[in-house]
C-alpha cells in the first residue's frame, strides 16, 4: 500500500473530517436531527481522517493515481 495522498489533500481531509464528525455531536444544525444521517455524517468523516493518516485513498488507486505527485 503505496501512499498517494498528498500534503495539502491530507490536511483538507483532516479538517473536514474532523469537521464532519464533530458537528453532529455538537449539534451545529438542525440537519442531525435524524440519527442515520448524523451517523452517515460521522462515518464519512471518520473514512476522511483515516485516509488523511494513512496517505492512501483507495478511490484514488481505483482511478489510477499511483503515487503523490511533486
């Protein structure tokens, strides 16, 4: 498993990713009231973080990005 996440999209996934899974817990909009889709919300977020740490998206293997571009 070659990384192939660059620095800048690793730091955009994290912030979103934290973003994502923080705001249902704090309730920022009324849009978490349903549970699937607070869950729905905190599960995306969760996958953006773990992509971030781990420097690979398996989406980008899928389209053919190898490896971090310069």
């Amino acid at each position: 498993m070659s990384p192939n996440v660059g620095n800048i999209d690793r730091v955009l996934r994290a912030v979103v990713g934290i973003a994502l899974i923080t705001a249902p817990l704090i309730n920022f909009m009324e849009v978490w009231t349903t549970s699937w889709i607070a869950y729905g919300t905190i599960a995306v977020g969760v996958i953006l973080v773990l992509t971030a740490v781990f420097s690979f998206c398996p989406i980008y293997r899928l389209f053919g990005k190898r490896d971090i571009e310069a």
